[in-house]
C-alpha cells in the first residue's frame, strides 16, 4: 500500500498494476508507484516483486531520484500483509535495449525473494533514453 525511501524522503502509495503488450503501464499519477501483480508480492519469500513509478524531468514524481539511492539504503514496503524492510543491493542505469536484454534476469519469479524498483531515466527533451534499476533484498526480522 505504500512505498518509503528514507533516503531520499519519499513516501509513495502504491497500487496494483499490469502490462500493456508486454510494457509494464506505471499509475499515471507520477505520485504513485505500481506494483506490477503478475510478480511476487512484497514479503513473498520467492520471486521478484516489481514497484515501478513514472520519473518527470521538471520533478513531481515519487521515483524522479531514484538514480541517488546507494547499496545499503532501506527500502520499506507497507503491504496488506505487514511491513517488509529491505537493503538496496545494486543501483544500474541501463539503456531501453540492455535492460530488454536482461528482463528475465532481473524480473526472475523463481529465484529468492528480491524488490526491484524500477524508473525512467536521461531525458533528452523528448522521450527517456534509460531505465534505473534498484534491486533489494529483504533483511531478516523484517
């Protein structure tokens, strides 16, 4: 239900979404994360879940600063289920076509439980040319 970056001061509802012909479609509200429902959920002890926001060039969205969170960060999910606490364990800008390269890697349901927080990035005054990429794991105790 919500989504807190201490670091970098956000606090994000969250909301159940899908894809659009194989895209993950975000909540228009740049405010807003989507949690893409076909993955894990949060506190899942398998798979990836997936939280991804739009990014605004002129600010305004949750994840605009995404880029800025550093290996070791928390990261804490507040879900039906309870509260999940994770650390950030890599934080990747990649390119459109690199990250389709590895999107079964990174999106992987059968591996360990894992978060990944998902963003647009570099804009070059028309469309974003890259993706940022957190990948966390949950910490023990939760």
């Amino acid at each position: 239900t919500r989504l807190r970056l201490p670091t970098l001061g956000v606090v994000a509802p969250v909301d159940p979404v899908g894809t659009r012909r194989d895209v993950l479609v975000p909540p228009a509200d740049p405010a807003r994360v989507g949690w893409w429902g076909e993955g894990a959920a949060p506190g899942a002890v398998r798979g990836r879940a997936l939280l991804a926001g739009h990014t605004v060039h002129s600010g305004g969205g949750a994840l605009d600063d995404l880029e800025q969170l550093t290996r070791g960060d928390r990261v804490v999910v507040d879900s039906e289920g309870g509260r999940t606490r994770y650390r950030v364990t890599s934080v990747e800008v990649l390119g459109k076509g690199e990250l389709a390269r590895r999107a079964q890697r990174l999106f992987d349901q059968d591996g360990p439980a894992r978060l990944v927080l998902l963003t647009c990035e570099d804009w070059d005054g028309t469309a974003y040319r890259s993706n940022v990429v957190v990948l966390a794991e949950p910490l023990q105790g939760r």
